[in-house]
C-alpha cells in the first residue's frame, strides 16, 4: 500500500469515527497538526537564487531529523517582510527565521560594522574561518544579547561586483563620479557606495530591475549569480570586477524561538541551517567560477579595473570614518591574521 492509499484510508477512517463519536476524531487531527512547530521565513531572495533555494534544504533537512514536527514556511520575493525589516520583525516575535546581512547586524552592533567595510574578507574560506572561529563567537554573542536573534550559519552571499546600465571607461574610483549606484538604504551601504567614487542611492531590491531599466539608476552592485537570478543582465551592458566586499548572509532565528526549543531541536534545526549555508556556498562558487562566460554571451562588456586603486580609497574612506572608531581595538588585526 502505497503512502497516499494509506493516508486517505486513514482520513476515511477518523471520518467515519467522527460521525460514530460525535464530531471528536477531525479535534483531534486538528491538534495534530495544529502541534507543528511553525517557522516563517522571509528572504528578499528570488527562487533562482542560491539564497533563494537554500530555504528548501534546510526544510527538507529539518523533515528528515524530526519528521513532523514543524511547519515551515518559506517566503521569497519580500513577500512577507521587507528587505532589512526582517531583525525588527523577529524582535517582535512577528518572524522566526531570516537571512540577515552584515549591514543589518551593524545597525544595532555597531561593532559588526567592520564586516560591511570593502576589502576586509579576502574570499569565502577565510569568511567562513572567521566567523566560525573565536571572532565570530564573540560578535554572535553581541547580536542576541543587542538584537534578540541567534545566528545558526554563515552563508556565502557572493563577491559584489558594479553592474552597469551603460558602458563607460571605469579604471578608477574617479571614474564612476556621478554615477548613480544603487545600494539598500541603511547609511553603512550607502557609505560603501559613495567610498567606491559614485553617488549611493537607495532603493528596494525589488525595484532594481525596473530601476536600471528606466533609468532611475545607472548602476547596481551585486554578486554575479544574484545579477544572473534577477535578471539585471536584461537591463545593464557592462561589468566592473572591482571585487569590493565579499559579501555575507547570516541564518537567524528569533531568540524567542530559539530558547523554546529543547537541546535536541535547537542541535536539528542549527544542523538545518548549516546544511543549507553548505549548499549555497558551493553551488555559488562553483557558479561564480563560470559565470562570465554566460554575460559575456549575452552581449555585456566585462572590465576589470585598478583593484589597487579602489582598495586604496576604499580603505581611507574607512579610515577617516566614525564607523572605524566603532570597531574593537585590534579586531582588524585579527581578521588579517585568521588563515
């Protein structure tokens, strides 16, 4: 007998027992299912994301080490929460689980602001070295003590790369004066924006696309698998490698819910959110590694420009900024120093 043959019989059956008992049996299948643990998850991702896809491992992870026990619940799109609202939402108890960026976190931890400065992560395994270490320990504990949320991963979001509405000689931060680049609207991006020579401009991820195709903004920054997904590529004719933040998402989930569970389901799910941060880190970096090609093919002019020099001013910008008089004595030293 096969599972749907089964669980149609066992449906006849309650049916036919509630008639007998009075209405008793559909209660009790109510309850049932009305004892799932509900985890809501909202992402600004689109399903052809890895970020976006993700969702689905940790779902089907957390179904296959407690099976039945919770109903989880995947938003994409914004759907559910804006982009960045998602920290205040789980605060609340509106929200269970999210990825958060480095630029959410920094809000609130002001200490986490070294992570949204450009060229501080080398690439993804010295990211993942990082805050899988002693550094990330101690910045983890400072966000669910200042933002009530527990982060479960560390998930490899891509290397942000500037993406072009039109082409134009782009050597030096020099050359993008007057371009209007847009970043999310939280005053750490829009200070990455404006350290790498443009004019920040905040806007939604969900009006980029449109954005770049009206001409609103001239110019996005995103990892190139997320310029694949969304479809930028559509409406932008050139690429600028400057590789000016390795970026990164973080799974969280409320502390509220966090602290309800017992030891074995905080140990499955954690375990959930680590096997869906493992699958994207390697599918975007296997995708990052051929990605090109694809743009390339579709027509867009692919540059890369003086890295030292974007470093260079990247990097003083940071320096003569308050955010730097945030982060902890000898942090960046560490950071350099983790191999």
């Amino acid at each position: 007998m096969n599972t749907s043959t089964l669980l149609r019989r066992t449906l006849l059956s309650l049916a036919t027992t509630s008639v007998l008992m009075g209405g008793h049996a559909p209660t009790a299948l109510a309850q049932t299912v009305a004892d799932k643990t509900v985890l809501r998850i909202s992402s600004p991702a689109v399903p052809d994301d890895w970020h976006g896809k993700m969702w689905d491992v940790l779902k089907a992870s957390l179904n296959k080490s407690a099976p039945n026990a919770y109903d989880v619940q995947i938003n994409l799109n914004g759907s559910l929460f804006k982009q960045g609202t998602e920290p205040a939402a789980m605060a609340r108890g509106n929200l269970e689980l999210a990825s958060i960026s480095a630029f959410d976190i920094a809000k609130l931890v002001p200490e986490f602001s070294i992570f949204t400065a450009g060229y501080v992560i080398r690439d993804p395994k010295h990211q993942q070295k990082v805050f899988n270490g002693p550094i990330g320990d101690e910045l983890f504990k400072l966000a669910s003590e200042k933002m009530d949320v527990t982060i479960l991963a560390t998930v490899y979001l891509g290397t942000r790369e500037l993406n072009l509405r039109d082409t134009r000689k782009v050597n030096t931060p020099a050359d993008l004066k007057g371009v209007k680049l847009r970043m999310p609207g939280s005053k750490e991006w829009l200070f990455l924006g404006d350290s790498l020579g443009a004019t920040a401009t905040p806007l939604a991820f969900g009006e980029v696309y449109m954005g770049l195709k009206t001409g609103t903004i001239d110019a996005q920054d995103n990892p190139l698998p997320t310029v694949r997904a969304a479809k930028f590529y559509e409406v932008t004719q050139q690429i600028v490698l400057t590789h000016h933040l390795v970026d990164s998402l973080f799974i969280a989930v409320s502390n509220k819910m966090w602290n309800s569970l017992s030891a074995p389901e905080q140990k499955h799910l954690k375990a959930a959110a680590q096997a869906a941060a493992k699958f994207n880190n390697d599918n975007r970096i296997q995708e990052e590694a051929q990605i090109l090609d694809f743009f390339k093919k579709q027509g867009l002019k692919v540059v890369t420009p003086d890295q030292a020099a974007f470093r260079k001013a990247v990097q003083a910008s940071y320096d003569k900024s308050e955010m730097a008089q945030n982060w902890p004595q000898g942090l960046m030293d560490r950071i350099n120093a983790t191999k």
